[in-house]
C-alpha cells in the first residue's frame, strides 16, 4: 500500500503562466502530477528493520508544446551528489516534520509553525539537497542548512535506486538498480497516448541516518508530509528568453508557500507501509 497524493496547480499567477506558455489556463490545470509515498523495509533477510521513505513522482503533461519547454535535464550518473539552489529550476521536493525531526518529541499541533522539519530536493539529472530547518523558514539565510545525519558530521542524502511505480521504465530502473545506466530513455517524455506525455523520477530517503535510534514499525517518526513540484519551462519572445515556473503541492496557501506546515498532510504511516 502507498499514500498518495495528487498535486494541483498554484492558481495566483496562473493567467500570467498560461500567456507565456503560449496555452490555456484549462490546458496548465490538465497538468497532472502524481507523488506516491511508501515505506519500504530494504533491510536484508535476518537484520534489523531498515526502513526508507519511497517517493514515486509522475508528472503527466497534456500538450507537446509544454513537454518541448519544460527544462527536464538528462540522468547523468555522474551529478548524483549534493546541490544547492535547485529550486530555481524543475524540482522534485518533500517536507517532512515529526518526532524523527524533533529530537523524539511530538509536534505541538496548536502551534506548528515553530516545528522544525526538513526539505528534500531532488533534479531530475541525479543532485539532490536535504535541509533542516528549526522553525517556519529559520534560518533565513541561503542556501539553508544542510540536514546532516545522527552522528552530526555527514550529510544526509537521498539513494537513487528506487523503482518507480509505473512499469514503464522497467529496463531502465533494472540497470538503474545494478549502477550501470548512465542516461535512461525516461530522461525524454513516454509517449502514452497522443495527448499525454509523462516523465518520472523515484528516490528513497533511508530513515535510519535521521536518528540515533533504531526506526520500527511503531517509532518511523513523520507525523506531517508535504510533496511538492516545481516545473520550469524554457519561453521565448522573439530574442529574449526567460523562464516560466508553476508550483505544484497537496494544498497551497495563497501565495504558494510549501515551507507552510498549516497545508503539509498528516503522514498516513498504515497506508504508505509495504
């Protein structure tokens, strides 16, 4: 079983976003973006629990002219490792916040923006970013600080050999798996149908390098979870080119904040566990 979420378009610029795209506003509300969260135990036979938050991403676009603007960047084997400021360009990101976060304490739910949580980043050509924050958007600064693990020396990152949710890809996540794929075919759309086009990335978070302790089936320790898509799309006029961003989440606040716990979904632990 997996929970999932569909993700719906920030609407506060959207007839500005469709005039660049060169589209409709009903063609930009066709986009469907679908994040699959599941919790995998990937430990071996006979050794302890090891388990891994699994996020599935499927970006479904209705229109040629969108897939041909949108900056999707090619795998390369190569860029897997940290990166920042990938938000300002097609991003795949999560928020998490729970007791995993919070030092073993459960959220005060009366006052959530005090909170801390993390963001996962994640470019479709291998970087990726994780960041701890200790409260709504603290620090200020950037690029934010890097999430590190539970020792407090390295780095937390995120394992590339997920296997997608869609049988599409099946070839490419097999050589994926075995580390022996530098650029797989999904790097370009997958034709379903004449009118769709689709691109899809997966990634695990293991759980286990967030804490000191031992993740179980009773203590996996995400109580909120936000998936979130940002798309980039390459525009023209005449000379002068630009880039058009649309923001993708569960919810969104007015003006879209994904950093807003009051919009994140209360994690479904039952639901997203294999």
């Amino acid at each position: 079983m997996s929970q999932i979420f569909n993700l719906c378009l920030a609407t506060d610029t959207l007839a500005a976003d469709a005039e660049q795209l060169g589209v409709t506003i009903a063609q930009l509300q066709n986009i469907q973006i679908q994040v699959v969260a599941t919790l995998a135990n990937r430990a071996v036979i006979a050794q302890p629990i090891e388990w891994q938050l699994q996020l599935d991403y499927c970006i479904t676009l209705p229109l040629k002219s969108l897939a041909s603007q949108l900056d999707w960047p090619t795998w390369q084997t190569r860029q897997v490792g940290f990166a920042d400021y990938l938000w300002e360009q097609t991003c795949l990101e999560c928020f998490l916040a729970g007791k995993l976060i919070n030092s073993g304490v459960s959220l005060n739910k009366n006052d959530i923006q005090t909170n801390p949580y993390i963001e996962i980043n994640a470019s479709p050509d291998g970087r990726y970013a994780l960041y701890r924050f200790a409260a709504y958007r603290k620090p200020a600064t950037l690029p934010p600080t890097p999430l590190l693990q539970g020792n407090g020396q390295t780095r937390a990152s995120i394992d590339w050999t997920a296997t997608p949710f869609s049988v599409s890809n099946t070839s490419d996540n097999a050589a994926l798996q075995a580390g022996s794929i530098p650029t797989p075919s999904f790097n370009n759309p997958l034709t379903a149908g004449a009118k769709t086009y689709h691109f899809e990335r997966s990634f695990y978070l293991p759980l286990g390098q967030l804490s000191q302790g031992q993740t179980t089936n009773d203590v996996i320790g995400i109580e909120y979870i936000h998936p979130c898509v940002i798309l980039s799309f390459d525009t023209q006029f005449g000379t002068r080119l630009s880039k058009t961003a649309l923001y993708f989440a569960p919810k969104h606040a007015q003006a879209p904040d994904f950093h807003n716990m009051q919009y994140w979904s209360v994690f479904d632990k039952q639901a997203a566990m294999v």
